[in-house]
C-alpha cells in the first residue's frame, strides 16, 4: 500500500580478507513514494503490513526524540542493527540511540525536495540485502510523521527559547526531564543532569550594570552550545542558572564536560571590561534505578550547592 523511492548515491563495500569482516558505506535517497523495486509478494504483502502498523504508531507522538525512539523500537524485529543515529542538522536536532560498529547504511530523508535529516543505523555485521529493502520501504512509514515533528519542532522553539540567551527556556524543561528518563530507562541507557550557576552573578551587575551582566549570560550560554554535543539540551532555568540534559552518558564522562566548560568560562574575555572575570560552579549526577524528576534535580542541585559552598568554580558530582 505504501512503498518509497529508494536510489543507491553511493554505496561501497570492501572486504579485508585478513579478518574476513566488510564495510559497507550506502547514501540514499528517500521520498515518499512506491518505487519499482522487485519484492516478493509474500514480502511485499508483509511490508505494507508493517508500513501501516508502523505508521499508526509513529503517529501518536510530535516529539522528534520520541517519534524516533518509537522508530528504533518497531524496526527491532524486522533488522538487525546495533545502534541508530538521527540528525537534523538545520534544527541542530540529534538522537543518539545504541552503540556505534563499523557497519553502517545512511539514509537523507527528504519531502519535497525538503530536507528531514539523516538518519543511520549501525550493526556489528554486514546489513543483509533483504534487510536493506525492508528498512527503505519502512523507512516511509517515519517520513511524513518525521515531517510534521519538524514543524512542531520549529513552532515549539519559538514559544520556548529563552530570547536573551537563544536556549531553551524554563517552560519546557520539567517536561524534558522526564522524557529523557523514560527513553534512558526504555532503551537501558545512561542519563546525567549537570546544572551551572554563574559565580557572584549579582556582583556583576552591581559593579559592572544589568546590560554587562546580560553580555555574560550571552556569552556563558554560547560557551556552553559551543562545547555540548548536539544531542544536548541546554536550559536557563534561573537567572544565572543553567541546566544541560546529557543523554547516553555516564556520570565520569559528563564531569569531564562540565570541566570543560568551566574552564572555557574562566577564559572568557568581555570586550571593554577587560577587569571582568567570570567562574561558575557545576554539580553534575546521573540517572539511578528509582529516581524521579525531582530526586535527581534535587541530587544535581546538592551537588551544585556544595560546589559553591567548596569554594566557587569547581565541579562537583554525586
């Protein structure tokens, strides 16, 4: 019932006899319609079974984190695969589901000559070529559901980036907190939570003026964007309070990111105020079996707060 155009741009595969293992590189691209494609009828009947079944699920969500969480989850029993990887780049959206392997097949998903993204998936062993038909013709089951995510997206990020600041604001933050627990807890992943307080942030305004101090919380925030990965969300939650949702992550590797950018910070320059200096403290936690929402803010924020209490510009996790 439903099929979809899928043309090989580039597909190489080499095979290194001394290990026996191959490598297979495919670009394709797709748009949302049959193509003329040689299917079993046992297979094709079965296709635009699953394309259906697919479909209506991917249909209950507008989150794009969500809607492709769903995707990976009902490709399982049809491919073998090891990880996922979406991104938009555009949207500066990324999903990062699973491990990454050698093996690999990448697909741009287009609308109308519209970009969607690029999404590849991941396997310890060659894609089989049945495989790789089933996946481009469910592949169309994610189109016009990825498409209206988008839209949803763009509508979304108006009503909640902070203006001063360009991230997302406090509004939708409670919300993402707990979608990424319960992908993390979905698809048995790690999850941390790092919050950020801008060091003597009042001092700042007081000897330097509210536009100085609006000038740091610029260049804090874009120190940060600059430093997180895509799949990232940034928040500012406070005045001079920032949070960063780390998804697929250990508790080790996001200390070391909260050093980064805490050392990135220390090194900011502020034009004319060549006297001006800022630090920020950072407590970092990771998500734990029973938490909620609030029991793993509340362990972020134990940890920040003993940060400030230790001294300032340090970062300290639990």
């Amino acid at each position: 019932m439903f099929a979809l155009a899928a043309r090989v741009l580039n597909q190489e595969r080499k095979e290194n006899m001394a290990t026996q293992t191959q490598t297979v590189s495919g670009d394709r691209d797709i748009a949302p319609f049959r193509a003329n494609q040689e299917v079993e009828p046992a297979l094709a009947a079965r296709l635009d079974h699953r394309v259906l079944e697919l479909g209506r699920q991917l249909q209950t969500t507008l989150e794009v984190r969500e809607l492709i969480s769903l995707f990976a989850e009902g490709i399982n029993q049809d491919i073998n695969y090891r990880g996922l990887h979406f991104q938009n780049k555009a949207e500066d959206i990324e999903v990062s589901i699973g491990r990454r392997s050698a093996h690999k097949c990448t697909y741009r998903l287009t609308i109308e000559d519209n970009s969607l993204g690029e999404l590849t998936l991941f396997s310890r062993a060659p894609f089989k070529d049945e495989e790789l038909v089933i996946l481009e013709n469910i592949l169309c089951a994610l189109v016009y559901p990825l498409r209206n995510a988008m839209l949803y997206h763009s509508a979304l990020q108006t009503a909640l980036m902070d203006p001063l600041t360009g991230i997302n604001n406090r509004a939708g933050m409670d919300t993402a907190i707990k979608r990424e627990i319960e992908l993390a807890r979905r698809h048995k992943s790690s999850m941390c939570i790092m919050l950020l307080d801008i060091d003597h942030f009042k001092a700042i305004n007081d000897n330097f003026g509210h536009a100085c101090g609006d000038f740091v919380l610029q260049a804090v925030a874009q120190c940060m964007k600059e430093t997180v990965r895509c799949s990232d969300m940034l928040f500012r939650f406070g005045g001079e309070e920032f949070l960063i949702l780390l998804s697929c992550t250990e508790v080790e590797g996001a200390r070391l990111l909260a050093e980064r950018i805490r050392q990135k910070i220390e090194t900011l320059t502020f034009g004319a105020h060549k006297d001006l200096k800022a630090t920020a403290s950072l407590g970092v936690t990771a998500l734990r079996k029973n938490d909620t929402p609030e029991t793993l803010f509340k362990r972020a924020d134990a940890a920040l707060y003993k940060a400030k209490k230790s001294g300032r510009n340090q970062v300290i996790s639990k």
